[in-house]
C-alpha cells in the first residue's frame, strides 16, 4: 500500500534538552566524542570524534551531515537549512523555539518517548 503512504509527512518528537542529553549518555556514555548521529537526508552516520578530525564544532553534530565538512559526498544537509525533516525537536531551556536534530544512531522511536 505503497500509493497511500505520505513521504512528505514526517512524525515529529518533542524532548526536552535534558532528557535528550541523558538519552545520549545512556547509549554513548558521558563523552559526546562517541555519540553518533544519523544525517536524516543521506542516512550517513558519523561520531562526535569525526566531525572534531573534520573541523566542525561540537553544535555540527546532531545539526549538520559530517559530507558537509569532509566534503565526500553531495549531501549539505543541516537541521536549521530551508526544509526540515528531522524527526526529533528538542526543547531547550533557552530557546524560544524547538530545535531541530539529527536522531541519534542507535536509538529507536520508543527511546525517545519512553525516557520523559
Ligand atoms: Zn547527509
């Protein structure tokens, strides 16, 4: 029932900051070197480590394709670029809107709702 389905539609999660943050620790551990975020464009997944060898800032990583700063593929995805398809919003403390990221590599839609 492939003719049903709405490609555009994209099922949208709100978390707040903190949660987000424990979610990483809980599947990567403290050090955000080793946290891994999926590009939702290209699919390309790339670590907190990467994106540092690459030159990017910490902030690259859960908004940014790693093909942006290696400049490897054709994708230029970022979070905060004229389309947003990230799945996952998250609510900061600070900023008056939901911030658009990455999903993290290894985690599931339950993941993220299950952790309020
Ligand atoms: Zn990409």
């Amino acid at each position: 029932m492939t003719s049903k389905e709405k490609t555009h539609e994209v099922k949208r999660i709100s978390i707040k900051l903190e949660d987000w943050q424990n979610l990483g620790k809980k599947l990567y551990g403290d050090d955000i070197e080793n946290w891994k975020f999926k590009c939702p464009a290209c699919g390309r997944i790339a670590s907190g480590k990467e994106f540092k060898e690459a030159g990017a800032t910490p902030d690259d990583m859960y908004q940014c394709c790693i093909s942006r700063f290696k400049n490897d593929s054709d994708c230029k995805w970022c979070a905060w670029g004229l389309f947003d398809i990230c799945k996952i919003r998250v609510i900061a403390p600070n900023v008056d809107h939901e911030v658009p990221v990455f999903e993290f590599a290894d985690a599931k839609e339950e993941d993220y709702e299950n952790d309020r």
